[in-house]
C-alpha cells in the first residue's frame, strides 16, 4: 500500500535549504553511492528546472526535475527521476512518473516529453507511452536510452 505523499513543486530559487539538502541527498544516495557512479550530479541544470518533490512526512521519498521546452532538450524534459530504496516495489515510482507527466502537461500544454532513460527501465517508461528515440548510449558509464512521449499520446492529452 502507497503512504501518504505530500507533493511540492517549486522552481529552484524557491527551494529552501532543508529541501535542496534532501534533493541532493537522495538524487546522491541512488545515483552516486547504490550505482556505484562517480560524476557531477550538480550540472547547472537543476537551477533551469522545476523540482517535484514527494515527501512521506519528513523523508523525501521521490523526485524528479521538469525542464520546459528547449530548456534542456528540444521538447519538454523530465529528469533526475528518483525514488528512494526503501520506497520502491510501493507504486511510488509510477505514482511519481504520473505526477510529473501531468504537471508537464499543465504548464506547457500537450507537449512531446523527452527523457534519458537508463536502458534497464526501458520497460517501466514504455508503460507511460514513451518509446525509444534512438540508439543506447553510455552515460556516466551506464547504459542509457533517449525516449520520447509524443503530444498525442498518453493518458494526459
């Protein structure tokens, strides 16, 4: 059974202290210490962004940054999709991707969303309707995919 999320969305130079702490504890948590990957998760991006946060009463639970078009690619762009390891298997990672693909769709209308999927959750984002949008690639020495969710498809037109 999925806890209680609490749900903030705020563009970076709104973010307080304590939540930009827990943005950069988590997204560091998973991507630099469980993946084993060593690279510069603070890329100047994160201030063009929207941050979505998902909090279980003080715990951040899930994030994701929302770029609008041609912020960070041609399309709008979701990225930094995180949910943290004791939160998985829940439903929170769909209920997050949901979340996202929606507020996406409200700020900037039926928008063609593009992501950089790491290739083992192809699978997870095609049951959003996005496809691959390319061949795979190696990003901080992992395997990744480009995928796009087209303007027309999707439960969210």
């Amino acid at each position: 059974m999925i806890e209680p999320v609490t749900w903030i969305l705020k563009p970076f130079e709104r973010l307080t202290a304590p939540e930009l702490y827990a943005v950069l504890r988590l997204r560091n948590e998973v991507f630099v210490v469980e993946q084993q990957c060593i690279y510069a998760d603070t890329d100047d991006k994160d201030q063009q962004a929207f941050h979505l946060l998902g909090f279980h009463g003080e715990m951040l639970a899930a994030y994701a940054r929302l770029f609008a078009p041609g912020k960070h690619f041609t399309e709008a762009a979701i990225g930094r999709i995180v949910t943290a390891p004791s939160r998985r298997r829940t439903g929170l990672g769909k209920m997050l991707m949901h979340k996202s693909i929606e507020i996406v769709r409200r700020m900037h209308g039926n928008v063609d969303i593009r992501i950089g999927a790491q290739c083992y959750l192809e699978k997870f984002y095609n049951a959003f309707g996005f496809q691959a949008a390319g061949a795979s690639y190696l990003e901080d020495g992992i395997p990744h995919i480009e995928m796009l969710l087209p303007a027309t498809k999707g439960e969210f037109e």
